[in-house]
C-alpha cells in the first residue's frame, strides 16, 4: 500500500490542515480508515487523534483511492469539531462496534417508548 499527498491545504480560520491523498492497493481490497489513518499519522507527523479521515472511495476500475483528511492542533480541537458520524468513522474498531451496539439500544428504546405512547 502506497500513499501519495496530492494536496495539501492549510485553513487558519479552523487551524487546522485538509490534506487530499492517494492510496494505491494493487491486488488487495480498499484498505481500512483504520490502517490508512495510521500510515498517514507517520507521514504527516500527526497525533493519531488529532487526525480525521472524512472520507476513502475507491475509483472504480482501478487499485486506488482517494481520500480527505483533516489534521487538528490538537485532539480536543477536532471533536469539537467533526461531526459525530466522522469520529465514530475514525474509532478503533472494536470502540466503534461497542458504539454502535449501544446506538442500536437507545434507538431501539426510544422506539418502544413512542409506541408505548401512542398505543
């Protein structure tokens, strides 16, 4: 797996960096967020939790993807800052299932409330 930066964006209003990169993966499957936010946080001397991948497409045909990444000044700074969806993108997978499971419970008590409601 190669990683190429292909832009590199510096935004001080929300001081932070937007990087957009190129990840080449000949004869394997699109990488994880998680395997390509940890060669990323080596590259670009990042933290690792000051680092946010908002987005990895694969382009069709072809053993590349694309990607968006936003580095922060600091891991408070990005949570504050990213939407809830990327954080939880950004987890280790293990947090991020235990994260979803509860999702899962609260949506699902929430539903049984309503219903309790309105029956």
């Amino acid at each position: 797996m190669a990683i190429a930066l292909v832009k590199h964006r510096e935004n001080p209003l929300l001081r932070r960096r937007e990087v957009h990169f190129e990840v080449e993966h000949v004869g394997r499957a699109t990488p994880s967020i998680a395997e390509v936010r940890e060669r990323l946080t080596g590259i670009l001397n990042a933290g690792p939790d000051a680092l946010y991948i908002l987005r990895l497409e694969t382009m069709t045909g072809l053993n590349r993807s694309r990607g968006l990444c936003h580095i922060y000044e600091d891991a408070e700074k990005g949570n504050r800052l990213e939407p809830e969806h990327v954080r939880r993108l950004n987890m280790e997978p293990a947090r991020r299932g235990q994260t979803l499971e509860e999702l899962k419970k609260q949506r699902a008590a929430r539903k049984a409330a309503a219903r309790a409601k309105t029956g």
